[in-house]
C-alpha cells in the first residue's frame, strides 16, 4: 500500500481491509481481479478545470460525463488532465492506482452519488498489488467530495457528444 495513503488513512483512524491482487491495467480489469463488483469499486479521473485539478470518483463500471461534472462544478470548461498534469500533482504514486481521497493531494474531489449507495467500497491503494476496501459509510466520512450524478453507463468518458477513451487517466 501506498505509504501516504497508509498515513492519512491511520491519522483519521480509518477502518478498512487490505486487499492484494495481480496487477490490472483498467479499473474494470481491477474489479475482476479483486473479485468485487465494479458497481463498488472506485476509479478516479484527474479533470482539468478553470481553478486547476480536480478528482472525479466514479463506479469502475460506469464512464464519467464530462458535461455532467462540468455542471457541478458550475464554471468553465472541463478536459482531461494529461499524464503529466497529474505527475505534477500526484508525483509519487503509480498511475492507474491514485486513491479516491482529494485530501492526500489538495485536489476538491467530486463522487458520483451511486459509488455511496453500494454496501462496501473497494479502491486502489496506489500501488498495482493491492487494493483496500472499507463500508460504505467509512467511505462517505473519508472521501470528503461533493456528491453529484456524472457517472454514465460505459467504460468511456464522453464529451460534448464525442467518445474518448480515458483508461492513461483512470485507475
């Protein structure tokens, strides 16, 4: 597990289980493998918006509406950030793997209201062999994010009617 995620999780005092898996490349690939439904396992798309970067934590099953999440956060446009964008602001964590927690990184952090509806929630621990999983109501005090509807059936993001594959900016 990643070592600030290990920190920030034990200064809340966080309950939670570890869970170690084979390395996965997509978040999808990643519930499978953890043997977890995607419906519950958070992946994490770093946006580029007006005011800087922004976390979007979505279900691994579900795409995210760039469009949706550009209504929530109520000015200007939203992208994808780059890889390089987010090795600025996320330097030492393994991508793919970033954590569902804003905090550890001072980025405001957005959730789809449907990952909060689900009994438990497994996310990457920000490393490709583990992984952690907490209730849902655990997940809700941590994640610190405003709740909104951006989720979309589908692996990809869309944008303004267009399709993108996203999997160099999710985990």
């Amino acid at each position: 597990m990643y070592q600030r995620l290990a920190e920030f999780l034990a200064a809340r005092g966080a309950r939670y289980e570890t869970v170690a898996h084979p390395a996965a490349v997509t978040a999808q690939e990643q519930a499978a493998v953890m043997h977890a439904p995607g419906r519950g396992v958070a992946k994490v798309v770093i946006v580029k918006e007006r005011d800087g970067l922004v976390m979007a934590i979505v279900p691994a099953s579900t795409a995210l509406d760039l469009n949706r999440l550009k209504a929530l956060i109520g000015h200007g446009d939203v992208w994808l950030a780059t890889e390089e964008e987010i090795q600025t602001v996320i330097p030492d964590c393994v991508p793919g793997t970033i954590p569902p927690f804003g905090a550890l990184y001072g980025l405001r952090g957005f959730v789809d209201r449907s990952l909060l509806r689900v009994p438990a929630v497994t996310m990457p621990a920000g490393d490709t062999a583990s992984a952690i999983r907490m209730r849902s109501a655990e997940f809700r005090r941590l994640v610190d994010g405003q709740a909104g509807d951006f989720a979309i059936p589908g692996p990809r993001v869309t944008t303004r009617g267009k399709e993108e594959a996203c999997e160099s900016t999710t985990s």
